[in-house]
C-alpha cells in the first residue's frame, strides 16, 4: 500500500511540474486532472500488486 501511495504522490509531483513547464503557470484545472490522473494510477498500482 505505501508503494501505491508513493507511485502516486510522485506521479502527480510530476505531472503538475510538467503541466507548469509546458504552460508557464499553475492553472486550477491542470492541477486538478493531475490529482484525479494520479488517484487512477495509485489504485491501478495497488489493484496489480494484490492481484501480483
């Protein structure tokens, strides 16, 4: 579980650093499918490594 978490946090690090590079700001929206993109992962992640 803590993998899935860490997976996670480090999936929407990444992508609100790379929406903010590629539109020179932070934006609401960007932030938030980041969030909602990581959640998908994080639980993806846990799904496979239950299963696995």
């Amino acid at each position: 579980m803590i993998g899935a978490l860490i997976f996670a946090v480090t999936m929407f690090i990444g992508w609100t650093i790379f929406d903010y590079i590629k539109h020179k700001k932070l934006v609401k929206e960007n932030v938030v499918s980041g969030l909602a993109a990581s959640m998908v992962a994080g639980v993806a992640w846990y799904v496979l490594f239950v299963i696995f």
